[in-house]
C-alpha cells in the first residue's frame, strides 16, 4: 500500500455480512455513520480492509446495494483472495503460496460422497475455496469424517463453519486470520505496521482474525454462536478482544471508542451546526458539508439564512462549481439555489455520503481534495467524482477553509440528473 507514506495510524479489518453491513437495518443508518466518522477522522491516514466470505462477484453485488465505503485492500472468499486499491490488484505471492499442498479436484471427488453437503452457487467456487451448505446438527460429524478422508488423499486443509450453514474448504495457509498475518508482515518487512489494527467479525470464519497477536477484536452484539463458543474455549481471557453491545457497524464504533484508538464520534450523531466545531481536517469539511446538504433537503435543519450566509462567508466569491453536466455557476448562486429546496426530500428515502476523500498540498495553505459523492434518491444512485479545493483560512491558526472551486464527473456516465435535483 504506497498511498502512505508511513505507518497507518489505525488499520480495521472487518467483515462484512452482519458486521460491516446490518442486513436488518434497511437503512443502512449504523454504515453511513460508520462512514462519516472514517472519512471525516481516519482516511487520510489510516487503512481500511475489507475481509468478507463473498466471492468478487457476490462481494460486488453488495457494494450496488448498500452505501459502502471503498476499501484499501479487499480480502475475499474467506482469505483466499487479496486484491489492493480501487482496481483491486490481485496478490500474485499469496496466490502462489495457497497452491502448496491443496488440489481443488481432490475436494470436489472427496465432498461429493457426503450426502450431507449441498453445494453452494457456482460463484463462490474459487481457486482456493470449495463451499457447501450443510445442517448445523450435522456440521460437526461431516467436518470431522471429511478432514480424515482429505488428509488421507495428501490434502493439508481447513475447513471452516459459518452463520450455522456455510462449510468452506481452504487450503491450510489460507483464511481470513492468516491473510492478515500475510498483510501485517508485509507491512512490517516496509517498515510500516499499523500503530493499531482492530479486527472486526460476527461469525465462524471471522474467529482467526482474533487469534492474530497485537490485534485488536470486536464481536459485533449480533454474532454468531459459533464465533462466541470460539471465544468462551479459546480466548476469554484475552482483554483486547471485547463482544460490543451494539450491532454491526455501530459495535466497530464502540470498539474504537472502547479502545482508544482515537476519535469514536461519528459527525452524523452530531448536532454540528450548532457545536462550535472548527474543521479539524478536510476530510471534515467535506463530510459536514454534505451532511448540511442531506439534511438541508431532509428537512431536518432547520430553515435559517443563517446558515446559507454561513455557508456563503465560506466561499470564494470567485468560486466556481461545476455541476457533473457540465453546467458552470458561482457557488454562492448554487447556495441561494438551496433555498427552495429545503425539506423537498421530506418523507421520502434521501441520503448523502462521500467516499476516499483525500486532499493533496498544492501550495501553502492550498489543498486539492478528491473523493467520490454520493447521492441515493428514492430507488435512485449515482455517483460523481468530486474535486474541491480548499484554501486554509489562516495559514497560520489553520481555523477553518475557504472553498475556492468545485468540479464533478458522473461516475456511471448518467447525464440523467441536470442542476435542479443533483444540486451538489
Ligand atoms: C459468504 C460466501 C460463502 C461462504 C460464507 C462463509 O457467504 O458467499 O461462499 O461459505 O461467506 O464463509
Ligand atoms: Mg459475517
């Protein structure tokens, strides 16, 4: 990971299904505050993981339904697969290190003879992974009988129960704990271990992630039997894993809390308009602002000039934004535009969020920040890749920024939206 340039101050790495993302919360309220809180406090310099069991096409799937932050490395298909960045670059070592004693022919003939195993879709059959359904009542046995049966054929594996139905076969030096083991000696051998690392999970395949040393452990309040009997038999003694009392993604934010691993407050459970916040980072500028934005048209700030001036005395009188059609106003005219839409999202599903907001030094006091905006409208969502740049106010205090020019791409090329309902 060379975006930076030393060590991360906090690297999480969590699941996904039932911890990063509440399948019950149709919202998706506890990720979007999750979010605001990693792009307004911990992008710029800290890392993200993403370890899930999916498959890339099913872990795809899940980034077009919920509002999903972009990982800075995504590890998938139960720690078989490691890809880096936006474009999700493959890790040819690990790659070649999970060949050794595993041959995924072997499996197929062995598990075929255990009526007790149902296959699961042809997507989740991987190079290095082989999963199945099976009957809780009956996992214990099959997984018992088939590691017998395997290691009689030569095979050195590991066989993995989740969420009381998934049977995932792995080779031995594969899974979600060993990736990570895989991921911080990288790291180390550059020079650059996170100063913390906090490992998040709710079910089976999650349990190694927490027998890594030096790491940090939340079981989200919603985990799975299975992961809480690995903890009571094997861990309960170890202080640095905790069971949050809160679900999913609101339990990674306890945990930070719980942990110390620094700020835990998430800016969309504050009331920022009125707290006398002065903008910490860029990234906070730009959350608070599309925050105000969400809530502006949300009806849930209240309908004040004072705001708008507020927002006004922030820009650049010369400040231009370009609306993603390319269509090009004064900022402070879009502000005024504000004014009748407040509340015209009243009642219906509306919500905001910006991802890899990350701001680059231009000058001095002068920043580029570049991020992806995006905006769910009814059962509508697009995306535009957002540059703004910002100008420190006081070079020497550095209270707070002026926004001196704003520009926007559409991310999936829909020219649908035009400027009176994409506003920012
Ligand atoms: C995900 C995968 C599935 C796997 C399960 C547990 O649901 O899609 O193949 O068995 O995670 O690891
Ligand atoms: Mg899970």
């Amino acid at each position: 990971m060379d975006r930076l340039k030393k060590s991360a101050r906090l690297m999480i790495v969590s699941d996904l299904d039932h911890t990063m993302v509440d399948h019950h919360d149709t919202e998706s309220l506890s990720l979007l505050r999750f979010n605001a809180l990693w792009e307004a406090n911990y992008r710029h310099d800290s890392l993200l993981v993403f370890s899930t069991g999916r498959s890339p096409t099913l872990y795809k799937q899940l980034r077009k339904e919920k509002p999903m932050l972009t990982p800075d490395i995504t590890i998938m298909s139960v720690g078989t697969e490691i890809t880096y960045g936006n474009s999700m670059v493959p890790d040819d070592g690990w790659i070649e290190y999970l060949n050794q004693k595993w041959d995924r022919n072997i499996v197929r003939e062995e598990t075929s003879k255990f009526s007790e195993l149902t296959l699961q879709s042809e997507t989740e059959q991987r190079q290095h992974k082989v999963s199945f359904y099976v009957q809780k009542d009956k996992a214990l046995e099959v997984m018992k009988d088939l590691s017998e049966q395997l290691e009689k054929r030569g095979l050195d594996v590991k066989i993995i129960y989740s969420g009381g139905m998934d049977l995932d076969i792995l080779p031995q030096g594969a899974g979600k704990g060993q990736a990570l083991a895989y991921l911080l000696k990288k790291f180390k051998a550059e020079g650059k271990l996170p100063v913390n690392t906090l490992a998040c999970g709710d079910s089976g395949n999650d349990a190694e992630l927490f027998s890594i040393p030096e790491v940090y452990g939340v079981m989200v309040s919603n985990a799975q039997e299975e992961l809480l009997q690995w903890y009571a038999e094997n861990a309960k003694h170890n202080t640095k894993i905790i069971h949050a009392t809160e679900r999913c993604a609101a339990g990674i934010i306890q945990a930070i809390g719980h942990f110390n691993l620094g700020p835990s407050t998430s800016l969309r459970d504050m009331d920022f308009l009125e707290s006398n916040l002065e903008n910490l980072s860029q990234g906070h500028e730009i959350v608070k602002f599309y925050l105000f934005y969400e809530r502006w048209r949300r009806g849930e700030v209240e309908n004040s000039e004072l705001y708008l001036a507020n927002l006004k005395a922030v820009c650049y009188p010369t400040c231009v934004f370009v609306h993603p059609s390319g269509f090009e106003q004064s900022l402070r005219d879009c502000i005024d535009a504000l004014r009748k839409c407040c509340g015209d999202k009243r009642g219906n599903i509306f919500r905001v969020w910006v991802d890899q907001v990350l701001p680059a030094q231009i000058g001095p006091g002068t920043c580029l920040v570049k991020f992806t905006k995006w905006e769910l409208s009814g059962e509508e969502r697009h995306g535009s890749i957002t540059t703004v740049v910002l100008s420190s106010k006081d070079a020497n205090s550095s209270k707070g920024f002026t926004w001196a020019h704003v520009h926007q791409t559409w991310l999936d090329g829909s020219g649908a939206k035009d400027h009176t309902t994409w506003l920012f």
